[in-house]
C-alpha cells in the first residue's frame, strides 16, 4: 500500500515529532548512557532566542547571543541559589530540575546563579538597599549667620605697651615707646598695629607684647618701599584684612596706603593732594583722610575729614563717594548721596555691610546701612557731653575712633571725654572705661583713666585695645 502525506495530512506532524518521542522513550526506559532514578517532567519554555541542544542527563545551555544587562538597577536584586531559579533574564534552563524564568527587569542569570550585571550581589548576599540616602545627610546646612557669642569684657584696663623713654623705642611692654599713636587695628592672630603719628610709622606689637617697627623711616615725607625703606606723614588711622594687609590713611600725604605682611608699602589710592576727585588709583583724591576700615571683600571705608565725606575704595582701587557732599557740612539723616557730615574722623564696618561714623564735628555716632541710608545711632548734634541714655538722649564730645564686634557692639574712643563708650545694636550707650578726668590710671571701669583716647579696635573675644594718644601708651580693656 502506498502512503501518501497529501491524502494523511497529519502524519507530517507525527513524523515531525518522532525525534522527541524517541527520547522520552528511552528515558522511560532506562536506556542510553545515564539512566535517572525517576520519570521526570521536563517543560520547556521557549521565551528568548537562545538554541537549546539537550544531551541526555547534562543540561546544556548554548545561547546564540551573549547578553549583558544595560540597565543600572538602583535596587540590587536578591538572588537565591535553590533548584528553583527566579532569574531576571530571557535564558530557557533545560536539566533534570524544574526551571520557572520570570522575565520582568532584563538581568541575565546564567544556570550556576551567576549574573552578569554589576549591581548584582553574589549569591549568598540578600540585598535590602534603597535608592534612601544614609541616615545621616553629608549637606547638613552651616548657619554662619548668627554670630559667635563673645566673652563679656570685665572692663580691667590694663597698659599693653608703652612708657619708655622717647620716642620710638621697639621693646616689650612698658619698655617700648610710641609718640601720639593715633589709630590701631588688631588682627585674628592678636597682633595690634599701631598708626605711631608723630613718629610717622606704622609699629606692631605682638600678643606677648613686643614692640616692632612694620614700616616706616621716621621722616615726615612719601616713599614707597619695603618696611623702613618707606615713609608716611602723620599717619592717623589702620585697618587690617584677613590676609595681614594693613591699610593705613595717611593724613598729611593725602593718600590711602597698603602695607603687605612682608612690609612692602604702596600707594592704594590718592594723588597726594587735597581734593575730592572720585577716579581710580592715584587719579583720585582725598583731603585729610583720618579713619580707614576694610570688609571681608577687601573694599576700603575711608573717614575723609576735611571733605566732610566717607568714601569707598575697590580692592583694585576705584574710589567712589559712599556718603555725604563734598565741603558741605551738616548732620542731616536719608539718602546717602544726600546726608550731611561734620569732621567724620573714624570708621567701621560690620559683616554685613553696615558702616559706622565717628562724625567728630556733630558729636555724633552715625549708621550707613548696606541699603545705602544714613542715620544718626546715638549722640545729639551739635551738643557735647558724657550722657549715658539710648539713641539721641545719650551724648558725646568729639567721638573720633569706632569699632564694631561680631554682636554688633559699637566701641567709640569718646576724645573730649576721656572716655571709652560702649553702644548695643538697640542705641543703648553706656561707658566701658575711663573716669572722665585725664590720667594713665590702670583699673576696672570708671576707676580707670585715659588722656585723649583716639584709636579704638576690638578683637573676637571682646578685647578691646586703645590708642591712648596723650598718653602715648596703647591700652588694653578686657
């Protein structure tokens, strides 16, 4: 009989199948080269491209291409090597155990357990990680606005140097000499540098107390040089920058000085005659500069005294009017541009900008805000006195240096009163040190006495130093 596939179409699938059958018999069996204990079932998932060639008792997988995940979990999978294999992979497992493949994410899991993805842990590693950073942040927030509480200052004024034969004697302590030191400035180190007036020099004294010369010839001229190769004229107020740059305003020479920390002297800004020029280095001009301050950006407050004006410089020299009109003299309050000075003789800035006045000629202590509007913080215009009260009831007598610490504290080397006074960030004013009478007396409080205090500085711990002019001793309030 003849056979014809056209007439038994269905014979083409068992003919077709035969080649399974044939296995699954011989295993039945227990034919061929490895017999198992038992009938097992063996399912096949065909779910990827991989080409599977089954040899009897050894699995084998032999994919057609190698696959390497290209996502990057931020969650690492747990991986549990048991007969059962959950793997994230497209493979089809053939053998004599039960393979169930979950293809959801894309990570290939070769038979052994064994993953390819970088994220994967080894197998005997459970992995419970978040994507949650650690407990603990690493941009946890400084506040650097809210200042750093300062010891309160006993008032014990003691002589920090000074008292030695005349005139310009560099020693330590009492044994040194000054000749009407005018301004002083203090730096984070503790160091106090002294504008030495009529000795023409900028001196600095050590925090143990040594008296040394940073620069300065003596003579009453202009040059620029290093240390004593230079020379200044009745220098009156210094200030000094986080890098040891002191600022000098060197009176009779009409000019803004620079001294480095290795005591080289240059001309910041001023031509060397009187004027009121705004401009840039020494194209511009000042008349009778007295007080100098410096903020953190390195711009330079000047107190211009005989142009009744306070005047901003750039740390690359631009000069600019901050406040007040030039030769026009007045105590009025407002716009900057519009306000009124009288003799301003001393300056000071705080860390957020604001600008204090020892505007000597009104008796007054005046407030530039960093908005740029002039007030008058404490003192009556035009009226002398040593009233200690808040705001405009209190009164002074020709206020010549300022100072402000880090809690917005106002110090005042109050001149005419021989007194040092002391005002809150409120107005309140009340006095530090000193007993109203001329004296070099060393004692707490009022008990004490000074002689035409000029200069006054505070350090981070509530030092407060003064250039006590008539005296010619530098004292030290604490």
């Amino acid at each position: 009989m003849k056979f014809s596939f056209k007439k038994y179409p269905l014979a083409w699938l068992l003919f077709l199948m035969m080649p399974v059958w044939g296995i699954s018999l011989q295993w039945s069996c227990g034919s061929g080269p490895t017999t198992p204990s038992a009938p097992v079932t063996i399912i096949i998932l065909v779910t990827a491209t991989n080409t599977i060639t089954p040899t009897p008792g050894t699995p084998t997988v032999t994919p057609t291409t190698t696959r390497t995940p290209t996502n990057t979990p931020t969650n690492s999978p747990t991986v549990t090597p048991t007969p059962t294999i959950s793997s994230t992979a497209t493979n089809s497992l053939t053998g004599t155990q039960t393979s169930t493949e979950t293809n959801t994410p894309t990570n290939t899991i070769s038979p052994t357990a064994s993953s390819t993805a970088t994220d994967s842990p080894t197998p005997t590693v459970t992995s419970t990680a978040t994507n949650s950073p650690t407990p603990t942040p690493t941009n946890t927030p400084t506040i650097t606005s809210t200042p750093t509480a300062i010891p309160t200052n006993s008032r014990v004024v003691t002589t920090l140097a000074g008292g030695g034969p005349c005139c310009a004697v560099n020693d330590t302590g009492t044994a040194a000499s000054f000749n009407y030191p005018a301004g002083v400035a203090v730096d984070s180190f503790g160091n106090v540098y002294v504008a030495d007036n009529t000795n023409n020099m900028i001196r600095e004294i050590s925090p143990g107390g040594v008296v040394t010369t940073l620069a300065g010839s003596g003579l009453a001229t202009f040059a620029n040089g290093t240390g004593t190769g230079a020379s200044f004229y009745a220098p009156n107020g210094v200030a000094v920058d986080s890098s040891g740059n002191v600022y000098v305003a060197d009176q009779y020479n009409y000019l803004v000085r620079k001294i480095t920390p290795g005591g080289v002297v240059s001309t910041l800004a001023g031509s060397g005659g009187a004027g009121s020029f705004n401009a840039t280095g020494t194209a511009a001009s000042f008349n009778l500069p007295q007080g100098v301050a410096v903020d953190s950006y390195g711009n330079v407050y000047v107190a211009d005294n005989t142009n009744d004006l306070i005047r901003e410089i750039s740390p690359v020299g631009v000069v600019t009017t901050l406040a007040g009109q030039a030769g026009a003299t007045g105590a009025t309050n407002g716009p900057a541009a519009s306000a009124l000075f009288n003799n301003p003789a001393g300056v000071a800035v705080d860390a957020s900008g604001n600008v204090y006045v020892g505007d000597s000629g009104n008796h007054l202590i005046r407030e530039i805000s960093a908005g740029g509007t002039v007030s008058t913080l404490a003192g009556q215009a035009g009226v002398t006195g040593a009233n200690n009260a808040t705001g405009t009831a209190a009164t002074f007598n020709n206020p010549v240096g300022v100072a402000v610490d880090t809690l917005g504290n106002v110090y005042v080397a109050d001149d005419g009163n021989n007194l040092i006074r002391e005002i809150s960030p409120g107005g309140v004013v009340t006095t530090l040190a000193g007993s109203g009478s001329p004296g070099s007396t060393n004692a707490t409080g009022t008990a004490a006495s000074f002689s035409s205090p000029f200069g006054v500085a505070v350090d981070s711990s509530g030092i407060v130093y003064v250039g006590d002019h008539n005296n010619q001793l530098i004292r030290k309030i604490q």
